[in-house]
C-alpha cells in the first residue's frame, strides 16, 4: 500500500472512533501508533493536561517513549512541556545540541538512542490541553510536509476530545479528561497484573488487553477492571 493509501486508511480509522462513549485511552493510543507508522520517527507519546492544568501521560507507542515522557515531567523539561505552555510547534531538536535548554532531557533522549525530537500541541483555536512528543533515532530532521501531517494528527486528537463539547464547556471537558486519566491508572494497573500472572512483558500484557477488547466490544477500561478483579482468567486470556 502507498503512503497515500495508508493515511487515507488511517484517518478513516480514526474517525470511525469518534463515536459516542468512545474509548479514549485506545484512541490517543492509536494516534501515538500511527505517527510511527506514517512519520519518519520511532517513537510517540501524547500527554493530556489534567484538572489542575498539569500535564499527564496518556498514550506512548512504546515504553522507550514513556520513560522519556515521565523524565519530561518529574524534571519539568523537555520540547512536550514547552509545546504545551507556548501553543506552538517545536521540531527539528537536534538533541545533541540542546544540551544548554533542556540539559536533563537531552541527555536522557541521546541515551536511550533517540537524536531528534519532536512536539506538537493539541489545540483548537486557543485552548491547548495536551501535546504529542515525536522521537527519532536517525539525525534527520522532518520535512515539511511530515511536520503538517504531525499536526493533523495532534488536531485529529484534540478533535476526537472536543467533540460534541462547546470549548466553552470547561467542567464537562475536565470530567472527561479527569475520567480518561482515572482509565489510564486502571489500565497500568491491569498491565502489571496481567504480566504477573503471565509470562508476558507490560507491553504485551495491554497489546493482549487491547485485542480482546476489540474483539468483545469492550471498553478497555472494563477489561482492565475484569483483569484486576479476576473476573478474565489470565491463562484463558493467553491462550485466546
């Protein structure tokens, strides 16, 4: 399939998620896949501001990206957290070179094999509630036409969260926001304990979770809950 194909097959994929009561935790986690899949990056993480207007991690394509993301906000540096407060993009960091901005940050993105960095905000019009953070592991900068489409999948993502919302609606925005972060706790929880009980890693614990919600029509909060709870016996779940 072209290039062309596959976005077109994407955004199509994501839109279908807009529905009502949709799962969002599954959603902002397909927008951090698909950028890897569509960008010249190897890895994404999308952070979503909470009640207190304080950013949390929300999605990552992989658990290299949400290392870096966490690092991000226990040092209070980095590219995501600058998008977020300034409403811009930030590409094309030469991590190597920014040693002097976010020294913390940098050093720990070069380490973990990372060159470039990447962040762009999720807005509409002048509400920012989030940002997507783009890795690459190549020193080759983005062009302009993978910077636009890196932005149409942070406003594809701000979409799916405003909709149906007036961005007036502050406290009905929050609520979802506040319930999306409470999934998000759920869900790390129910990796943790699939992978205990499994010889499965966390990443292939949620990628189990994530399967079997889709094919039962799940939320993927309530699988999670069924996972902790034990109501979903882990082996039966492996074997499926």
């Amino acid at each position: 399939m072209t290039r062309l194909g596959h976005l077109g097959e994407v955004f199509v994929e994501l839109a279908d998620t807009l529905v009502k009561d949709f799962d969002v935790v599954d959603f902002l986690h397909n927008v951090t896949v698909r950028s890897v899949e569509l960008l010249e990056v190897d890895a994404a993480g999308l952070m979503l501001a909470n009640q207190r207007g304080a950013l949390t991690i929300m999605a990552t394509s992989d658990d290299r990206a949400q290392t870096l993301e966490l690092f991000q906000l226990q040092h209070d540096q980095g590219p995501c957290l600058d998008s977020f407060s300034t409403g811009n993009a930030i590409v094309n960091i030469d991590l190597e070179c920014e040693q002097v901005k976010w020294p913390r940050f940098a050093a720990a993105a070069c380490a973990a094999g990372f060159s470039y960095s990447h962040a762009l905000p999720l807005r509409l019009r002048d509400e920012v509630i989030g940002a997507l953070n783009l890795f690459c592991t190549a020193r080759v900068p983005l062009t302009q036409a993978d910077i636009t489409l890196a932005q149409a999948l942070a406003d594809v993502a701000t979409i799916g969260l405003l909709q149906e919302r007036s961005v007036r609606e502050q406290s009905v925005l929050a609520e979802q926001l506040q319930s999306a972060l409470n999934s998000r706790v759920l869900i790390e929880q129910a990796k943790g304990v699939l992978a205990g009980r499994t010889s499965l890693d966390v990443t292939e614990a949620f990628r189990l979770m994530r399967s079997h919600a889709r094919t039962n029509g799940l939320g993927l909060s309530a699988v999670a809950a069924s996972v902790i709870n034990g109501t979903i016996d882990a082996q039966a779940l492996l074997n499926h």
